[in-house]
C-alpha cells in the first residue's frame, strides 16, 4: 500500500469520524434540552414532523428552492469576491478604495442585510440571494486578499522580467498560492451566507427553509420548527465536513509532500 493511498484512507476515516461526532454531539445537546427544558420536544417527535412534512410534499420542495438560492448567491459572491480580492491584493489602489468599505462589511451582521433586502426586494426570489451574496462576500474578499499578498512579490517581479504574462502569473503562481485560502474563504462565507439565506426566508419570502421554520413558529408548534432547524444544521455540518473538508486537503496536498 502507498503512502498516498495510506493518507486517502486516513483522510476518509478522519471525515467519517468527525461526521459521527458532530452528530452525536447534536443528538447529546437536544436530549439534554429535552431533560432540562420544559417545552422542547423529543428528537424522536421532530423526526416525525419531518416525515409528515415529506409526506406532503414540503420538505423537498422547500429544500430545493433554498437550495437553488444558496448556490446562487454564493456563486455570484465567489466569484465577485474573488476578482475584488486578487485585485485588492495586487494594487495598493484598490486596496485603498476597498478596504475600509469591505472591514464595514464585515462587521454588518447577516439580520440586517436580510432586513435591507427585504424592503429592497419585497418578497421575492431576489431577496434571499442578494442577502446570500452580502453576506458570503466580505469573508471571499478578505480572505483571498490576505492570500494574494502573502504571494513573495519577488516571485512575480522575477516571472515578468522574464517576460511571463500576467495571465500566466496569476494562473501559475498567485492561484496556487491562495488556494488553500480560497477553501478558507468559502468556509466562512457559507457560514455566513447560510445564516443570510435562512433569516431571508424568515423575514421576506413565502418558500424556502426559512419560510417553513417561520411558518411553524407562528403556529407555536416547536417539534416542526425545531425539525427545520435541525435540517438547516445538518445541511451546513455535512458541507463543512464532506465536501469543504476534502477539498480544502486537496487544495493544500502540496503542503505535505
């Protein structure tokens, strides 16, 4: 056997391990709620409100269009964020002129871009996906600056004297470099934007996640709110652990060899 596939195999258990335990430490923390609280529904009830949502046809439903509006907006705040971000990196100007706006940014909690959104927008599709993209995209902007000026600008100066192009040395050079930080980047934008996409829905849609969460607090019926919420969590514990985990060792592999 390899090292490499000795490393594969190591990575998968890893995954597999970290899985397990967020979700034992979920199942722990509800029963110790249910122990403790007075009014908070067995795990077991909110299961079976998911099954009943199923059944008629919300829960997929529902799950898709958010789904549909989550990898939407943060497509468009990958995207935006990390051409903003490699500039930022590259220019002082750009720095200059965005900084200071991105560190405001940074600092707006994602409640309050749902809020705008919502009397932007009204209610809407384009109200959770802007709010998605408003709120990922401080965290690519910054990240993926960090990383491009941590790229040894001796490095670039050199691979231009010897008339590489600039296409080149941002393929071959600063995308390396900010790769693992792009994996970082989007870790915290997902946070981020996930919390955006869910208050959206709670505030200024009639579908999606959030709606349905609202849609079961209003009746004060908390086994199918707390049912949404434990969706929301899961959905965001795979992606990191899953899929942002295994890209982020794939990404960094280099680091290793």
């Amino acid at each position: 056997m390899t090292t490499m596939t000795v490393r594969q195999l190591r990575a998968q258990t890893g995954t597999a391990a970290a899985v397990l335990a967020a979700i034992v430490t979920i199942i722990g923390a509800w029963q110790l709620a249910v122990v403790v609280g007075n009014r908070v529904p067995s795990l077991a009830d909110s299961i079976g409100r998911l099954r009943s949502e199923a059944a008629i046809g919300e829960l997929w439903t529902n799950l898709a269009i958010s789904m549909n509006r989550f990898l939407l907006g943060l497509a468009a705040a990958l995207i935006v964020g990390a051409a903003i971000g490699v500039l930022m990196g590259l220019s002082r100007v750009v720095d200059l002129a965005f900084s200071d706006l991105n560190a405001a940014a940074l600092a707006i909690p994602a409640v309050i871009w749902a809020l705008l959104t919502t009397m932007w927008f009204g209610f809407g599709w384009l109200t959770p996906v802007v709010t998605v993209f408003l709120s990922g995209l401080p965290f690519v902007i910054v990240n993926i600056a960090k990383a491009t000026r941590a790229v040894p600008a001796d490095l670039v100066l050199m691979a231009r004297a010897f008339g590489v192009s600039r296409t080149t040395v941002l393929r071959q050079i600063v995308a390396p470099a900010v790769a693992g930080s792009t994996v970082a980047a989007v870790r915290f934008a997902i946070m981020s934007a996930w919390n955006g996409l869910l208050l959206a829905e709670w505030f200024g849609s009639t579908s999606g996640v959030g709606w349905r969460s609202r849609y079961w607090y209003d009746a004060n019926q908390l086994d199918g709110f707390l049912a949404w919420v434990l969706v929301f969590i899961l959905l965001l514990v795979i992606a990191d652990l899953v899929i942002l985990g295994p890209i982020e060792r794939y990404a960094t592999r280099w680091r290793t060899v």
